[in-house]
C-alpha cells in the first residue's frame, strides 16, 4: 500500500498518545520515524511501532522521561535519557550541545540510556541547520548481538550506526548516515516481510558462508550480519561500540551485561561550530568548491551522475512526499496489531487511514 505523510504522521502519533505519550512526545516521535520512511531509511520508520507500543506496555520506554544533565565540564557532557522515547531525548541532548557550543566551540557530549534513537542522520541534519559541525558514533545494546566481526561467524556486535554532517551556507548540508553493518537490521526485516532477497556481502548463514536469505536473521539455523567494507567496516564498528558504549554509556554488548528484549542507544556526540576555527567563510567555501567537483564527474556505466551524502535520501522524500509512502503488507499489519495493542478500536483505526 502507499499512504501520504501527513495520515501516517497522524496515525502513527495518536498510537503513542493511546499508549500514554503526550501530543508533544508522540508527534515528535511520528514525525521522527515517518521522515525516515520519506527519506528512503524504511527500517528505521513506521516499521519500529510494533517494538515501541511493546516496550511502553512492559515498561521499558518511559513516555514522560526527558534528558537530564548528569555530569558538566563544559566542553564535556554527560546526559542521560533515561529510557525515554530516543526521538525526544535524542533531539533534547543534541539541543544542549548546540546552546552550549556557542560558548566553548566544541562540545563533546556522551548521551546514554535512550531507547531507540531511530535515524541517527536526524541529529546530525539537526546541528548542521544550525550551522554546526557534527559527529554521531552510537552502540545498541539491551538485546542480543546480530552483526558478527569480520572473520568471524557468531554474532558479537550489533550495527553500530555512524553519522555525519558538515553545513552549507546556501545548500542542503551534506549527510552521512549509515549503519557499519553491511545493512541496518531493519533493512534485512524490511525485505524478510517482503519475501525478498538482501544485497550479497550482507548476511552470513549459520556456517559463516555468504547467503542473500534474510531468514537466516529470523529463523533457525540462525546466521548474522556482517560488516560493511570488510575489516574497515569492522573497525569503524568497534569504535562506535567504544566510544558510544564503553565510553559514553559504560554498557557495551559483551555478554556480561543485560540483555532481554529492550533497544537501548548509547552515542558519543561530537559538535562544533565552525566559527570557533576563524575561517568560516573559506571553509564554506572549499565545501562548496568540493561538492561541485565532486559533481563534475563523468558517471560511470550504470549511473545517471555523482551525489555525494545525504543527497538520495533528498530525492527519497520527493518522490515520496508526492507519490505516498509505500509499506509492505507485513509492516502495515504490524503496525494495525500495535494500534490495537495500544488500545485503539477498530472503529477508530479505520477512522485514521482511510
């Protein structure tokens, strides 16, 4: 099916507010998942209400909580979520790094105990409308591992997402958001619900042999993921693991630490303002200069011309905000079986769809 933004915003808020969020948290969090759908991040989307309505109902989301300042330095920061919706906390931390870069040029700041904190691109697209540099390193925690280490077969790690943004006066920023697994988990669910195959390089079967079934994720023999880039994926995922778990939430994934069924983030965040550096407008300058060369490139076989990050998630949401939204029918039903769960009728689920 395909569905418009704005009816699955608003079907996707009242879920939250029928779970016991209020208006404010539950259309921050709407809007959050449903601008991933439009920017082509369909695992980080609609498709995660089923795990949120689960986790309020057993208590693992707080709805209410916010961000709290745990530990100032200054330049350094300590904040901790509190388990609260990751949309809301995740945007109240990077806020207080953005007042407070102003001050001291950089802020260093450890965000811990957030559940899902959805897109990580979203923080990064955050701190760069404000003209500031940013970097996201993020460790997932509370439940097994699913992404194995390069060269190895069992699952140790998770998918360790990584982002980056650097401003642009008078254009959209540039934007790297991605996950350091060869693809995020909630792309392989995406194409399981589907009945589709996963791109090669992805998966690994219980044997640690390359396989494009994602039923090996879902079903027993069970496989893994594997690292994007080989062992420099695989390195960038480590330190993400360090710096956004051991580092900024003290709680990795090695098995000495809990794990049931909840979605914790931890994320190391790194903001700075470029006027800190003096030459703000040479820098915009070279950025420009560097994307237009970039640009420039003859495409090679098979590509229409060069985009540098964050550009096919802007041709994503255009096509998207003027065709609808698609979502397969096992993410739909998903969805419909999380309203009820909530507590929505039939009656007023129909209301809000069709």
């Amino acid at each position: 099916m395909q569905i418009s933004a704005d009816k699955l915003t608003a079907f996707i808020s009242r879920i939250f507010v029928t779970a016991g969020a209020s208006a404010a948290f539950a259309d921050e969090v709407a809007v959050h998942l449903v601008a991933a759908n439009l920017k082509g991040h369909d695992s980080h989307g609609i498709g995660m209400t089923p795990a949120y309505v689960h986790n309020i109902r057993t208590e693992l989301l707080k709805v209410d909580a916010e961000a709290a300042v745990i530990r100032d330095n200054g330049a350094v920061m300590v904040v901790d979520g509190q388990f609260g919706f990751g949309q809301v906390v995740g945007r109240q931390a990077a806020d207080i790094a953005i007042e407070r870069v102003r001050d001291t040029g950089v802020v260093c700041m450890g965000v811990r105990n957030c559940h899902h904190l959805g897109r990580i691109g979203t923080y990064a697209e955050h701190c760069a409308a404000q003209g500031l540099v940013s970097l996201h390193m993020v460790n997932v925690v509370g439940h097994d591992p699913q992404v194995s280490p390069w060269g190895g077969r069992e699952r140790r790690m998770t998918t360790n997402p990584f982002a980056c943004a650097v401003p642009r006066a008078d254009a959209p920023p540039v934007v790297l958001d991605m996950a350091t697994s060869a693809v995020a988990l909630g792309k392989v669910r995406v194409a399981y619900n589907a009945g589709n195959r996963v791109p090669e390089g992805a998966l690994v079967d219980y044997e640690g042999a390359p396989t494009t079934n994602p039923a090996v994720m879902y079903e027993e023999p069970f496989g893994a993921l594997g690292p994007f880039g080989k062992h420099k994926g695989y390195g960038l995922a480590v330190m993400c693991e360090l710096l956004g778990g051991a580092l900024a939430g003290e709680w990795t994934a090695q098995p000495e630490n809990h794990r049931s069924h909840h979605i914790v983030n931890h994320m190391f965040m790194c903001v700075v303002d470029p006027q800190a550096f003096g030459g703000v407008e040479k820098f915009q300058a070279e950025v420009d200069a560097m994307v237009d060369y970039l640009h420039s490139t003859t495409p090679a076989k098979g590509f229409d011309r060069v985009r540098v990050p964050g550009e096919p998630e802007r041709e994503s949401m255009a096509l998207r905000e003027a065709d609808g939204i698609p979502i397969d029918d096992a993410t739909w039903t998903g969805v419909l079986k999380a309203a009820e769960a909530a507590g929505l009728s039939t009656d007023e689920i129909t209301a809000l769809v069709e």
